[in-house]
C-alpha cells in the first residue's frame, strides 16, 4: 500500500496485486470501501475483506491482515 504508515492501508492508498501476469489479469487497484469510524490520514482505514477495484481484472477483497489489530469493532 502506497501510505507512510507501512503497517496500515487507507482507502485511496494504491494496492498493488502480487499475482503473476498475465493469469488472472491484475494490475494496480484501490480500496473502495473502508471503516466508516477509523481514519488513517484522514482516509477510511482498510480491513480484511475490503473490495480492491483494480485497473484490470475483476474486484478482489483483502486476503491478509494483522489478526491481533481490530479496526472498528
């Protein structure tokens, strides 16, 4: 994720899929959804199971996560 906080992702930081090309198709993509009561610079922060849009390929969720950090609940 492209924020300065390596550990943690907002909702416009860019995502960039480390799935091999060209099956499935990724490219780079951005998280559309997002806490709706935690902010990272201002932005909505990102969780496991937020939609990536990607610029190619279909949306994809979040797969991993820090399982000891709970945000929003």
């Amino acid at each position: 994720m492209g924020s300065m906080i390596t550990s943690a992702a907002a909702g416009a930081d860019i995502h960039m899929c480390t799935t091999p090309l060209p099956i499935p198709p990724h490219g780079p993509g951005v998280v559309i959804d997002g806490s709706k009561t935690v902010f990272i610079n201002n932005l909505p922060a990102c969780r496991m199971g937020d939609t990536i849009l990607e610029a190619v390929g279909p949306p994809n969720k979040i797969a991993k996560g820090e399982m000891t950090v709970l945000i929003g609940g």
